[in-house]
C-alpha cells in the first residue's frame, strides 16, 4: 500500500538547453533610416528680366523629384518642417544687380553685384533656415530694379538650390502644420 504524499522536495538543477524555437510572425514595415527627403536645384534657361517685386522663375530642372519647388511660382514651398540650406549663383552680364532671397516676404539675405569690364560677372549667397510646413522661400530682384542682368547660356549657368538638413519631427504628426 502506498502512503501519504509528502511535502514538495527542493528545486533540481537547471536541464540542458532545448532546442531553437520556430521562427516569430513577420513584423510591421518599418521606416527607413531617413525616409524624410525634400531637395531641388533649378536653373535658368537663358537672360531674364524678372517683374520687379516678384519671384525669379527658374525653369531648368537640375532636381526637383519631390516638386517642392514650383516653377510657375518660382517658390519653394516646405512640405516637411526642419533645417534647410539654400544657395544661388547667378551669372550676371551688363548691368548692376541686386537680389533678394525672401522667407514669407521677408528678406533673408542679400547680395549686390556691381557689374563692371563687359564680361561676365558672378552674384552668389547662401543660407541655413528653420522652416515649418507652409513656408515660402525664393529670390527676387531688390530695391524694385526692372532691368538687371541675370544670365544663362550653354556656358554659363544661374542655378538656386535647397535642401532639408534635419527634419523637425514632432511626435503627434499633426503637430507638423505650420505654426
């Protein structure tokens, strides 16, 4: 005959490990390192006299694969907020220019090109701005000039450019309207 259970004994020693499991379910497609892109470089196509007061229209696509940069415009107008560097380099010939480049109508930076000896001339300048969703950046002539001497041909290009440094993500993507 059997008798009473006794009290449970003291723990055994670990066992040998088993075997690998089967492999989990597929997870979620995640992001990729840097999924947040915005960049373009647009140039001239030729002697441009841009309406005083309005933005210089760049028509020759370098890049512009997000379309962040509207040619009918002549603005770049910001779909992810963040840090951006813009840069221009204008070819001038024949007469003295001032250009402008603006955020929201605002000027931003500056540059005067004093044309001198009848060959051609360079203006340039660039910026890094903080940007929210719905900012405008471009560039227009300065100090209501009608006539100035942007310039392109085969040889020599007037090119403005920008890209996103750093995205400003917040955590709520709604949150990533302009304010």
């Amino acid at each position: 005959p059997n008798g009473e259970p006794g009290e449970p004994g003291d723990e055994g020693p670990a066992g040998k490990r088993g075997f690998p499991g089967n492999p989990g379910l597929k997870g979620e497609s995640g992001e990729g390192s840097f999924p947040y892109q915005s960049a373009f470089s647009m140039g001239l196509t030729g002697q441009t006299t841009p309406a005083s007061g309005a933005p210089i229209r760049f028509l020759k696509t370098f890049y512009n694969e997000q379309h962040h940069y509207d040619d009918i415009s002549g603005k770049f107008r910001c779909a992810i907020s963040g840090i951006y560097y813009f840069t221009y380099h204008l070819t001038i010939n024949g007469k003295e220019t001032k250009v402008a480049m603006f955020k929201n109508g605002r000027t931003v930076a500056f540059t005067l090109d004093q044309f001198h000896n009848g060959n051609v001339d360079q203006a340039s300048g660039g910026v890094i701005l903080n940007l929210s969703v719905g900012d405008e950046v471009w560039l227009q002539l300065y100090d209501d000039i009608f006539d100035a001497g942007i310039y392109a041909d085969t040889n020599n290009d007037s090119t403005f450019s920008g890209f996103l440094l750093t995205p400003k993500i917040l955590s709520n993507p709604t949150d990533n309207r302009r304010r």
